[in-house]
C-alpha cells in the first residue's frame, strides 16, 4: 500500500514563507547556513508536495519562520479508513 501525499504541508510552508516577506531562493540560503543541503529547487518541490521534508530541514524553517510547529501541520486531519485494531 503505498502513503499518500498530503500536500497542505506545503501550502502550509508557503504560507510561512510570504508571511515572513522571504522568497524561495532566501529561504534556501537560510537553511544552507544552518547545514541543511537545501537547493531553491528542492525547496520548491517541498512547496508542492513532491517532495517529503526532512525532519532536520523542518527544524531549521521553524528557526526561519520563528513559528511553532503545529503551524506546519494546520489544517491537516486524519482521514479514517479502517479500524487500528
């Protein structure tokens, strides 16, 4: 079974990002001073959901962003589809 992507993380980073007045190729640079191998590309597939992020890159946009991290999830719920037990 393969895990669907769930792409309101990226609108959700989107948003962090505009609201803080950075455009991609700032943010990518911001993570590259925090050690994170991060292109402008890469970022932007972070963006629109076609990649999955990093835990140690979601680290570093909290710094960035100087948000909480149920700020990156809002909006997501958990869809049921079959009992856990």
């Amino acid at each position: 079974m393969k895990i669907r992507q769930d792409l309101n993380l990226g609108n959700n980073l989107r948003t962090l990002r505009k609201q803080c007045g950075l455009t991609q190729d700032q943010v990518s640079a911001k993570l590259q001073l925090l050690g994170c191998d991060v292109s402008r590309a890469v970022y932007s597939r972070y963006e629109t959901g076609e990649l999955n992020i990093r835990v140690s890159d979601l680290i570093a946009l909290k710094h960035i962003f100087n948000c909480q991290y149920e700020e990156f999830f809002d909006g997501l719920c958990i869809e049921k589809e079959t009992p856990l037990n």
